[in-house]
C-alpha cells in the first residue's frame, strides 16, 4: 500500500490556511484525524497567508536557498536531458517513442485495503502487531462494502481518470481478493498482466501465493494504521521469479512510461526489479520512481541486495519523486534542495526530474538546469491516503506530453488535492472533473504567477481526458503467456 504522504494540500477557513501534518512515512503509520471528533484533531500549524490555498513563496525560497532567478526561469522545458556517463557506464536515452502503444505501465505491487473499525488502535511494538495481524486473518472477512483496491490500484485509476492508458503488472491470487481486484480494475478501464500466471489447481509455486491485502485499522478519531504481512518478512512475494513473462516485457517496451515505487520490493527480488528498469531503459521507456516509506529498509539492504538495486534505479530513472524526509533518507542531505542537486548530477544519473513533495509547503520539480514551485492549494482535508500516487499520475501525464514545469506542478497539485477532499484511495482517488474545478479556481484566485500555469494544465488535462489517448477496444486482462 503506498502511503507517500507529504503532497501540498491545505485547508483553509475563509483567510487562515490550515496546513496538515507532514510525515507518516512508515509502513505502519497513523493518519490524521477527519476532524469529525475535536478531540481527536492533530495540531495544525497555521500559514501567514491571506490568500486561499497559497503560502509565501518567497519564504519557501528563502527556507531552501531557491535563487529566485532560476524560479522565474520559463520556456518550454527540454524533457531530453543530456545524460552524463559515469562508473557504470554511458546510460542510454529513454525518451518515449512514437512507436509505443501504451501510455504507462505500473509495476508496483496490487493488494486489497481491508478496512476495520476498532475501538483502539494495537500498539506499535512488533509483537502486538502481529498478533493484531493473526486476529484479523483467522477472523470472517469483513463486508465486501469494507474492502477497496489499493497500492499500484491508486496510481493506475488516477491515471486512466487522467486519458492515459494504463496497464498494470502485478499478481492476484486465485481468491476472493484476487478476483475483487481483477474485476475492479477492469471496470475501472486498467489492463491486468499477471506476473505469475497459473489456472486453478495448479500445483506450482504460484498458487500458493495469495492476494496482498492490507488491513487498515480505524479508531473511533478516524486515525489509520496499516498491517500486512509485508511488515514482517523480507521475502518478497513472487521471490520464485527469476524474471518478468514474456508479456509483461513487452507491455514494457510498448509503454511510454514504467512507473515503479519502494512497495515494488515487497512483491519482485531486486534483481528482478533492477531487470525490469534496465529493460525500459533499452525499450527508451521512461522510468518514474517513487521511493515511498520503503526507501528506509532498502537503505538498510533489506531485502538482501536491495540498497544497491535502489542506488541502480534512482540512477537509472528518469523521474524521481520523493518527500523531504524520503530525500534526506535516500541521499543524506537534510536540505531537500541540495538532495535533490545531488540525485540529478550523481555520477552516470540518468534523472532530468525531481519531484520534492513538501507538505504545506507545496511542491517543486527540479531540472539540472531549472526550477519551478507550486504552493498548496485550497481544499477541504478528509484523507490523504493515495495522493502521492495520484500526483504521481498527473506527473506522468505531464512528463510525457512535453508540458513545462509549472503547468505539471499545477496539474499534479490539482489531481493529489482532489484525492485528498475524499476518504481512502482505489476508486475513492481523484476524478478529472475533480482536478479540474480546483485548477478553474487557481486560474482565477491564485497569484498571477501561478494562474497561467493553471490555466495550461487546464488545456492538457481537457485535452488528455476527453478520451484522445483511450486505447480502442476497451480492456482485457493479459495472460503472462507463462
């Protein structure tokens, strides 16, 4: 399940702009309270602004040391950066083609959020969690009205909201999550290629490999945590798979974009994941990134080999979006700015974008050459869960198009901030319609500065979801042709 949390959203109360808390980067995190229950709300922190949805942004420069020049900076911005070579060699151009047929590809993992309401929240030791862990599996599964699709889900249906054709791989167990996921995703128009394909009654490996699912647990303030049985193994999922199926490559090489993030190492070996970015990289398919709370153990080298395979995939990536305490953790820095300076000039990075999700303080996208910034914008808060993948989605959409930075950064603020007014993510993430009346008031009540932006994420967004990029023939689900 992703929980990159951190993107720039706000509430706001006529002139007073209320900022959620930053943080909830663990895999086993509480969320914030709807405010249902005064007693229950996490302290906010208010922002010395008197307009809507907009902090100081000459206070965000000053913070992270932005020369304002290089923020002014505009023009069309060359997404085909030159590549340096380093140690490991010269790193070829990933520049999507003409050729390619499909929009984005996810490889992130697929699970089904279970949500339960409790009257406590278990404690965070790892013994109770696990017992909390086994309660729940041995109990009867809640309604399925209970249930929604989650971790590579949110990206996916965020971005065919989007009118981009997405296809997912990932696996589905032969049970009654599985074939809630697989129904789900197909109606919501996302292409399914299994990576372990096997048909009932297969006694391979695969069959034994279950649908992921993750519990979330609510109390009675609406504060979330988090419980899969990720949390307490470091064998990934498909550990038996030496490499992707033949069909899984070739949606790869079809695809415009692969987007992948840390969760990826709960399902694949990172040799397997590192084959998969390298294949994109071959296929000149661009490789967006995003670290999320699993940066942390793979920095540690869990799962064994993970801490060289995520140095390999952030050098190999195109894009790379993390927030600020996934930056400090990924390069050690605890500038945000200066992590990210270092991602982009490391030596053989291929990257030409970093994505900086900053909370309150809104988002940046970082070029070697360039800058821009979006601050927050206005929304009603309910739910951050899945706003990182949706912005991520609206980032994609941007990237591939050839859009400028700031039009990106309004688009994506737009779509995450969308997710953000409903509660939970899979099919509860951000609509068009959504994304589109928050940038309509940013066109018209933003700085100027930022009113052009919007109003060009606008046209992208009009352009992109009236269903020009759809795929004719609707959806199928792919065998692996394993």
């Amino acid at each position: 399940m992703s929980i990159s949390l951190g993107v720039a959203y706000a509430t706001c109360r006529e002139s007073e702009l209320k900022l959620p808390l930053r943080g909830l980067t663990g895999t086993f995190a509480s969320a914030h309270s709807s405010g249902r229950r005064g007693q229950c709300e996490l302290r906010r922190r208010t922002c010395i602004t008197t307009k809507c949805g907009l902090r100081t942004v000459q206070g965000v420069e000053r913070k992270f040391g932005i020369d304002r020049s290089l923020v002014e900076k505009r023009g069309k911005l060359n997404v085909v950066a030159q590549l340096t070579s380093g140690s490991n060699g010269h790193v070829e151009q990933s520049t999507p083609g003409k050729e390619k047929t499909i929009d984005v590809v996810a490889l992130n993992n697929l699970c089904v959020d279970v949500f339960v309401e409790m009257e406590e929240l278990p404690p965070l030791e790892k013994t109770a969690r696990m017992a909390a862990l086994e309660e729940l599996v041995s109990s009867p599964p809640p309604s399925i009205s209970n249930w929604e699709v989650g971790g590579a889900s949110n990206f996916a249906i965020a971005a065919v909201r989007l009118g981009l054709s997405c296809t997912c791989l990932g696996h589905t167990g032969q049970d009654r999550y599985g074939q809630f996921m697989t129904n789900t995703l197909e109606e919501e128009g996302v292409q399914v290629i299994q990576l372990a394909d096997c048909e009932p009654g297969d006694d391979s490996a695969c069959t034994q490999v279950e649908t992921l699912v993750c519990w979330v647990m609510m109390n009675r303030c609406n504060e979330h945590q988090f419980c899969s049985r990720f949390d307490f193994t470091t064998v990934p999922l498909l550990d038996h798979l030496p490499a992707l199926p033949p069909a899984a490559q070739d949606a790869i090489n079809q695809a415009q974009a692969l987007m992948l993030n840390g969760f990826v190492f709960d399902e694949l070996t990172p040799a397997t994941v590192l084959s998969a970015v390298m294949a994109a990289r071959r296929a000149r398919t661009a490789v967006f990134f995003d670290v999320g709370p699993r940066g942390t153990p793979l920095q540690n080298d869990v799962p064994a080999g993970g801490k060289a395979v995520l140095r390999e995939v952030l050098r190999l990536s195109d894009v790379v979006l993390l927030t600020e305490e996934e930056a400090e953790m990924v390069t050690g820095q605890s500038d945000p700015h200066k992590a990210a300076e270092q991602i982009l000039h490391a030596e053989g990075s291929a990257v030409k974008w970093v994505v900086l999700k900053m909370g309150g303080e809104g988002c940046f996208i970082l070029t070697r050459d360039e800058l821009a910034h979006h601050p927050a914008m206005c929304i009603q808060l309910e739910d951050t869960v899945g706003c990182g993948d949706s912005l991520a989605a609206a980032v994609v959409l941007g990237y591939i198009n050839g859009l400028a930075l700031r039009p990106t950064l309004s688009l994506a603020n737009a779509v995450g901030g969308a997710t953000a007014t409903r509660r939970g993510a899979g099919r509860n993430v951000a609509t068009a319609e959504a994304a589109r009346q928050l940038l309509l008031d940013c066109a018209v009540n933003a700085e100027v500065a930022h009113r052009e932006s919007a109003r060009e994420a606008l046209r992208i967004l009009d352009a992109a979801s009236s269903g020009g990029t759809r795929p004719p023939g609707g959806v199928s689900k792919v065998s692996s042709g394993v």
